[in-house]
C-alpha cells in the first residue's frame, strides 16, 4: 500500500492509546471494508506532525480487488490522507524489513509565506550552503550516528549507510536531501539542526567531526521542527512484487 500524507494534524504514523494516527486511521477503514481487523505494518515510523510523499505498508488480506479496495478506502479517510495504489507483493515481503533505502526531504524557507505553513520551516538567519555541503560529505562517509538518535531508543545499533545527502538552495527556498539504508528516531531532525548551526558559523567542520565521534546527542544541533520533514521515497527489490 502506498500512502501519502500530510502529518500536521496526526500524532505521527504508529497507533499509540492518545492521539490520532495515520496507522490507525488506515486500520479503521480496513476493517470496515474487508469485515475484520486488519493490522498494517508501515516502513517507517514517523513522528508528530512529519509528513509523506510516499508511505508503504503492507498487510493481509484475500479476495478483493486491489484498485477497488484503493477506492473505497480514499472515500472513507479523511482529506489529509491518500491511498494512491494497493499492489501484491510475496508472502514474506515486509514493508519495513525488506526496504533497500529511504529518502526524506526536510523544506526550509527564508522568506514568510503563509502557504508554506505547516509544510515548511521558516527560518530567516543566513545560511552558508557551500559549507553545509562540506558538512554533508563528512556525514555521508560516517556510519555510527548514535550523536543524532533520541535518547533511549531501543535499537540493537547505531549503524546507517548514508547513500545521499545535500542541501540546496533555489531563491529563499531551501531542501536538504538524505538518503540511506535506515534512520534512527529523530535522526534527520538532528542532522539538519545541526548543518543549520555549521550554515551560521556557530560550529565548524572540525566540531562537527568530534560530534560524530562522541556518540553524544546532547553535543549535537537541536532537532528541527517536524513541520518541515517528509518522508519522500521507500525503495524495495523488483522481486518482491507480483505482476
């Protein structure tokens, strides 16, 4: 299944006992339509208010007609989320597990502009891209980023493969690509928060290697508002489908 979304108005993807989320929203409309509870398991799990371009998750089900079910389940959810295909895939594919990469996009924009509310972060300070980018091939060559992880998250390692990652500038708009295998909670956050200190001139190149190095989240940037984050692609392998 995949989903787009736009998250300012949920407490992130993961159903959680206060809140509304998108995985819940999903899994009301499921049961109602195929007459029984019908758990998702999603690629990644997004915070509060971050949205997505495209979501995959997966569940179980027999005898409905994907295209259909697509349909049927856009009239019932509301505005703010879409269904835009339902696709069979082998037993064992997970929509977690089995993605090869994920990229998200983080949008920052320097000039006020009420249509961006909620989509974008507006943040007026200067900022320095060449050095930004400098900062990026740095991150792209590490692999430990426990410096960028929430605190008491419960992963068996820090480790990432960074494929992608670099900050662009098109008038007062700015986008800052990563790409990788995986991503830790709070990860891009981090990250961004803090290219956007190095960007001012508030922490060198130097600086930024040590923090790598210390493994030490509170030495890292501040995490970014959510508002400004999405979730962009989910890559999985061509054999995990079925035509």
């Amino acid at each position: 299944m995949e989903i787009t979304y736009r998250g300012t108005h949920f407490n992130g993807w993961q159903t959680q006992p206060n809140g509304i989320t998108i995985q819940q929203e999903i899994e009301k409309g499921l049961q109602l339509l195929l007459k029984k509870e019908t758990p998702i398991i999603g690629s990644s799990r997004t915070d509060t208010g971050v949205h997505a371009v495209q979501q995959i998750a997966h569940f179980d089900a027999e005898d409905f007609n994907p295209a259909q079910l697509a349909y049927k389940l856009n009239a019932l959810l509301v505005k703010d989320i879409a269904i835009n295909r339902i696709l069979a895939v082998q037993a064992e594919a997970n929509a977690h597990f089995s993605a090869i990469s994920r990229e998200y996009h983080y949008h920052l924009h320097q000039t006020k502009d009420p249509f961006k509310e909620g989509t974008s972060y507006y943040f007026t300070p200067a900022l320095e891209i060449n050095e930004i980018n400098r900062a990026c091939e740095i991150i792209k060559n590490w692999q430990n980023f426990e410096c960028f992880s929430k605190v008491h998250t419960e992963v068996n390692h820090f480790y990432c493969s960074i494929y992608e990652a670099k900050w662009t500038q098109t008038g007062s708009n700015h986008l800052f690509v990563i790409k990788a295998n995986r991503f830790l909670r709070g990860m891009v956050r981090a990250i961004v928060g803090t290219l956007i200190d190095l960007g001012q001139g508030r922490m060198s190149l130097d600086e930024l290697q040590g923090i790598l190095e210390s493994n030490d989240r509170k030495k890292a940037g501040r995490a970014v508002p959510a508002k400004g984050l999405y979730l962009q692609e989910v890559n999985y392998p061509n054999e995990i489908y079925i035509d």
